[in-house]
C-alpha cells in the first residue's frame, strides 16, 4: 500500500508554495521535494506544473 498523507485534497498554503520554490530552486528532486512538503508526488508535480515551477529530474 503506498504512503497515506494527512494533507489530502487540503489547500495550498503561501508558507508550502514558498517552501516548493526554494526547493526546486537548489535543484532537489520530486521525491525529496514531496515528502519535505508532506505531499503527494502527483500534487506537488501538478502545483510546480500550475506555477511554472521547474523541477529537477534526478537519475
């Protein structure tokens, strides 16, 4: 069963879509970027997806 999130389907907050930017913005991945946020990697990919977010593709 995968991970269960306390924030599900909860709004963002101004605090988490700074926190995204400056996440994204030091090159961290997806993965590390979602679970910093307590989020799903399907939101938090379509959030940075709706802002013009660029997130790094780690390999």
């Amino acid at each position: 069963m995968s991970e269960v999130f306390t924030r599900h389907r909860q709004p963002w907050k101004p605090e988490e879509l700074q926190k995204l930017k400056t996440l994204a913005g030091k090159g961290k991945g997806l993965k590390e970027i979602a679970k910093a946020l307590n989020r799903s990697e399907e939101s938090t990919k379509d959030r940075a997806k709706a802002d013009s977010i660029g997130i790094a593709k780690l390999r």
